[in-house]
C-alpha cells in the first residue's frame, strides 16, 4: 500500500527475495531477484530520521530484452525497524523515468526484511 502523501499509483503484488546493504556512511546497496536480465544494481542511501524510523532511495537502470538502457527507476521507503533490530517493514512508492529525465509512471510497495548475520 501508498503510505500517506504518496503519490498514488498501482499497486503491483510481486514477491522476490532481495540483499540490502545499509553502510555506516549511509550508502545503500540493494540486489534482488526480480529482473535480473533487465535492471542493473540498486545504489542509494538510507539516514535515521528519529526513533525506530529510517528511510532510504535508491536508483537503478532497466534494460529492454536486448540489453539496451530503456529508463531509470528511484524508489523511497519509509522504514520501521522492530525493537530487537532483527528485521523491519517498509513502504513507500517507485517512479519510473526515461533515460531524459521524463517521469513515465508512478507506484507503490512495501517490503519486509530480516537481518542476515
């Protein structure tokens, strides 16, 4: 689901598994399963906002069947760790631009994560 003043856009249900890095300098590094042939690595970073709440962004290139940069993704979640810091939830919204900075589209999604040691 959209988080409050979102954007509002459609909600896509895809479940895949994904490795999240947040660095001590406030990079983020995402890899995952859903597209592999067709985006590239996730760069970003993420900041503490107060409590338990976090938020990063992140951007990505997609690619066409041949290989050929088509546009780029920026995603922004807005994150809840739990009280061990163990594992969190996300939610936040995606747009979606061609490769001159156009938005294309908008949408939502929320995440669900547990610490990998």
């Amino acid at each position: 689901t959209c988080l409050p003043g979102n954007v509002p856009g459609p909600v896509v249900f895809a479940s895949f598994d994904a490795l999240n890095a947040f660095v001590a300098d406030g990079t983020f590094l995402d890899t995952n399963t859903s597209n592999p042939a067709t985006q590239s690595a996730h760069f970003g970073y993420w900041r503490h906002v107060r409590g338990n709440k976090y938020e990063f962004a992140q951007k990505f290139f997609m690619f066409d069947a041949a290989g050929v940069a088509t546009s780029y993704r920026v995603v922004r979640h807005q994150i809840v760790l739990d009280k061990t810091g163990m594992s969190f939830t996300s939610g936040g919204y995606a747009e979606t631009f061609n490769l001159d900075g156009v938005l294309l589209a908008t949408g939502c999604s929320t995440s669900s994560a547990v610490r990998f040691d």
